[in-house]
C-alpha cells in the first residue's frame, strides 16, 4: 500500500490500537515488535524515518566500555548482548570494529569509579592504562559464553607505535578491543519500517506526518506534505520522539512534566588520507585533553571524528557550531600530532540531540548523564481516553531490548499475550546473508546468473544493500540502465527502485538516508540536478516542485550539515 493509500485508509478507519509518534530507531524497533505481534499500530513521523538523533549517533554499536565507570553495570552488559545480536541479525549494516584506546597514564584515575558512584565526582577524570585494563577484562568477561570476537589486548609504547607510527609518542602503551560500527544507520530504520509493514497488513508507517494536538479520545494528525489535517482514535498512544518528547506531550495536551534534558553531539567527515591510513582501519577511542571521550572512525574512504557533549534546550537548532568544529579539529593533534587537519578537509558534519532523562539543575559533566533507558507513562484519566508511554532515553545499540520493554507494557495494555520476538529476527538485507566466503561467492554467482549483471556491479549492489540486492538487481535488469552522469557507481534504475520501493518522499531522503552520497561528500550541483530529474520523472513532481526539493536540499545541506555547493544554474 503506498503512502495516498495508507493515508486514505486511515481516515476511512481511524480507530487503532496503537500511535506510535517518532520514527526514530526506538519507535521504529516498537513499531516492528507490535507488528510482529499481530497489533494494528500506526507509526507517523514529522520528517523522515531515523532522520532525526537516529542519523546523529557516532554510528557505533558498542557496549560503552565508559559507562562502567559509572555503575551502569546492567546497560553495559544488555549493550554487549545486543550488540552482538546486531552482528547476527543485520550482518549488512553491522561490522565488527577493531578499537584502539591509546593511553597516556598508567594509573590515574583509579578513585573516579568510585567517587562517581558515590556521587562525590561529577566531571570525567583521565583513565590511566589500570583502570582501561579493568574496563576491558569486565567488558571480554560478559561476553564469554557467546563470544563473537577477539579479547582485548594491550601493547606497551614501542609495539603500539611499530603498529600505528603516527601515533603520539607520548603514549605509555596502547590497547585494543572490538566493538562494532554501522556504515548506514538510517538504512537500518528503513529496512525496519519495510519489515514491519510486510509482517502484518494492519501495521502503517507514514513519514512526514505529524501529531500536533490530542483531545479526549482522539490525536490529530497533519500530513506535512498537503498540509491537511486528520485524527485517528488510539487506545494506546506511545511518544518516541527522542528529544522531542516534551513538545510532543505538551501537543497532547499532558505537559507539565519534563521528562528530556539532551545533549547534543556533532561529528565531522573529513576527507584526510593521512588521517585514514594512520588509524589503520580502527576507530581510534581516546580522552582529550578535557577528559571528554572522542573518536576517530575510518568510514569508507572518509574518516569521521566526534563527539562533543554540550546541553541544548531545543533540539531543532542542533547544528555543528564553529566553537565545535574548532575543538573537533584540535582534538586530533593529541593522538596524531604530526597529522595536520583543518576546514578545507570537513565534507560534511552532523549534529544531533540525545534524549537523556532531565538530570535538574544542569550541574555537572553532560557526560555523566546516564544513557539507560526507561518508559515514563502518563496513564489514561478523565478527559484522554488513552495512556502515553514516552520512551526515555536508550542507545542505538540497545534498541531491540527497549522496544521490547516498551512493546510488553503496550501488549498489558491492550489485553494481550507475546506470540512472538525479534532476539533472533534477521532485518532487511541481513535476511539469508551468506555466512562465509564460499557462500558469499555461492550468491553472488547465482544473482549474476539470473540478472545477467556483471560480477562487479553484483557486489556493488551485496556490498550496499545486503540481500536485498536481489530485488534491486532484478528491478535494474528489467529495463535498459546506465550509471549517473554525475555518480557513475550508482545506476538510474538503481535509483529509481529506492524511489519507488523505499518511502522516498524528498530528495534529501534520497541524498542523506538511502544512500550515502552527501555524508561522502559526492554530491554536486550537477549530480543534484540529475537525482532531481529522476525523482520528478519517477515520483510525478510538477517543474515547481522539483525547484523547490533543490533549493531545499541545497538550504538543508548548507544550514545543518554546513555544505555549500554554491549555485545551481
């Protein structure tokens, strides 16, 4: 059912059993967890789905080795199951990470442990090679019955600077562990909302549809689109909008409480070769000079290097701020101090909000803040025929274990039982991956056979998409293609299947969530023209509203990522 008819639909039957408001990854990981139960729910998103902090995080999957420090000893060990699961269930967008923390001490910090817990310290303290050493052993132990990678390892300053030369010398050694990355988040919420839909007919997600006002038994609903407005009957209404949970219960009319106090994080892309072979395909995880952790991520034939930490009141004004850019750049001359860095390299930065619990009176390090998650529910009363359960919190890794907290109290509420779960639930393109080479090439071989593609652009298709290049490469094959003037590894018709099959509304859907041209730096005044020919010829826009999704994706890519590809003729 496509987005009109999903529209139509549910103004002819408003009544649903669940409203889901975010599409973020938290409501996303809901919405395919109710679907799979057999509910009927209904997921709307003002903008695009995981276009908000779900497309901001450090595009990590990680058990958070820091928050050991303080005492958040159950998130770490939920974060390491999941994200281990994650690596089974999304082998497509989830890769494990080699990480190396370079150390500086030896043994500072060994009472910021527990002066923390004793709420005695309030602000990160340098972690010495000891307490790293610590972290770690606790980190492999929790893991031990189903391990899936490497144990750490340290190594003192001449191995570590043998392996990595640009290192700071000043090091005392160096260890390495293994986390996990994910090259395409917002692929990921895709390929969820895809899922979902197709488990279950009565399940509905809507980008740019937002809720903006609730009254006794009804949330109305405007589609941001067209503008016109519409209301649906919940029994349940769930708010997942991440930082903006407040705004969306005061709407609702059950504000009063602040529920959010977020943080934001910006990161920078940079194009640095030297940078890129100096951290040798690991991502670089160390304390600045401040004690605020940072990274270094090699990411394609880009590096990403974040993030900061800094409170923020509203979280549309979230952007990378010269003040960060300047701080994210020096960070990198304690870790590679003969590798320079600077504004010319910088493709494309992000920034986003995290939706922490409100901590009070805003004193103390932002990064002390805890990154559990919890549900905070108003229940239903006289005059709001339904409770609101808003998701607080929870990290990108951990997201699968609260979307099944929050879809077990919703299941409460509705009278019914579990029939079903997602701990072992394959996601998009991770569904029948091939789990060795020989399988891999296995594959490759028969989808070449059928699509008669070449082998190259086979992988290609594997490589970005996971099995679900089997649909693009028997799309592509139905009709004549060619690559894009302007992108010659993508194809018109490769792009015409993500217009036509992914919810693609915009065009900056297609330049910053179903691919990863503007977050690689690739996109051109002259490729944003040729992507905006395809969209208008595959999506029916008018000459007025193709000029209008330009000038848009130009405003988008110059105010909140700070791109500016100057004019366009």
């Amino acid at each position: 059912m496509n987005r009109r008819d999903s529209l139509q639909d549910i103004k002819a039957n408003p009544d649903i059993s669940v409203l889901i408001i975010g599409g973020g990854v938290n409501g996303i990981g809901l919405f395919r967890d109710l679907a799979l139960n057999g509910v009927d729910v209904l997921l709307v998103e003002r903008g695009d789905f995981g276009s908000g902090t779900s497309a901001g995080s450090s595009h990590m999957l990680h058990g958070g080795i820091r928050y050991l420090e303080n005492g958040e000893f159950r998130l770490v060990n939920e974060a390491l199951h999941e994200r281990d699961r994650m690596l089974r269930n999304a082998p497509h967008y989830a890769k494990p990470l080699r990480t190396t923390i370079p150390v500086f001490r030896w043994f500072s910090g060994l009472l910021n442990a527990p002066l923390k817990f004793l709420n005695l310290l309030d602000r990160p303290g340098e972690r010495g090679a000891l307490v790293i050493k610590l972290g770690l052993t606790f980190y492999d132990f929790l893991v031990r019955k189903e391990r899936q990678m490497p144990r750490h390892e340290f190594r003192r300053h001449a191995a570590a600077l043998g392996e990595y030369p640009q290192l700071n010398p000043a090091i005392v050694c160096a260890a390495s562990y293994y986390d996990a990355w994910m090259p395409y988040p917002e692929r990921i919420c895709l390929e969820m909302v895809l899922d979902a839909e197709a488990s279950h007919d009565r399940a509905r997600a809507l980008n740019y549809v937002s809720a903006i006002a609730g009254d006794e038994d009804s949330v109305t609903l405007r589609d941001e689109l067209s503008g016109e407005e519409f209301r649906v009957r919940p029994q349940v209404v769930v708010n997942a909008a991440g930082p903006w949970i407040d705004l969306v219960n005061t709407g609702l009319g059950r504000g009063g409480q602040r529920f959010i106090g977020g943080t934001k994080g910006s990161h920078l892309v940079l194009d640095n070769s030297e940078l890129l072979a100096a951290a040798r395909d690991s991502e670089i995880f160390f304390e600045n000079a401040d004690g605020r952790i940072v990274l270094i991520l090699p990411y394609f034939n880009r590096v990403t290097i974040g993030t900061t930490d800094i409170r923020i009141d509203d979280p549309d004004e979230a952007v990378a701020t010269d003040a960060e850019i300047d701080y994210l750049l020096a960070m990198v001359e304690r870790v590679f101090p003969g590798i320079q860095v600077d504004r010319s390299q910088i493709v494309f930065t992000f920034s986003a909000v995290r939706p922490l619990p409100f901590s009070g009176g805003g004193q103390g390090s932002a990064g002390q803040i805890s990154r559990d998650h919890s549900i905070r529910s108003l229940p239903a009363r006289a005059g709001r025929a339904y409770p609101i359960h808003s998701l607080i919190g929870g990290k990108w890794t951990t997201f699968r274990a609260f979307a099944e907290q929050a879809a077990d109290v919703v299941l409460g509420d509705l009278g019914r039982r579990r029939r079903a779960h997602t701990r072992d639930l394959a996601i998009g393109g991770g569904r029948d991956y091939p789990r060795d080479e020989a399988a891999r090439d296995r594959w490759l071989r028969d989808l070449g056979a059928r699509s008669k593609l070449p082998p190259e652009r086979v992988t290609q298709l594997f490589e970005r998409y996971g099995t679900r290049a089997e649909a693009i490469a028997m799309f592509i094959a139905e009709a004549p293609d060619g690559p894009l003037s302007w992108r010659p590894g993508y194809s018109a018709r490769e792009v015409m299947f993500l217009l036509n099959y992914e919810k693609v509304e915009r065009l900056d859907d297609l330049l910053l969530r179903r691919t990863l041209l503007a977050m690689l730096g690739h996109v051109t005044p002259a490729l944003l023209h040729e992507l905006a020919d395809i969209c208008a010829a595959s999506l029916g826009w008018s000459a007025a509203r193709k000029a209008a999704e330009i000038e848009r994706a130009l405003e988008l890519l110059r105010v909140k990522h700070r791109v500016e590809l100057g004019a366009i003729s």
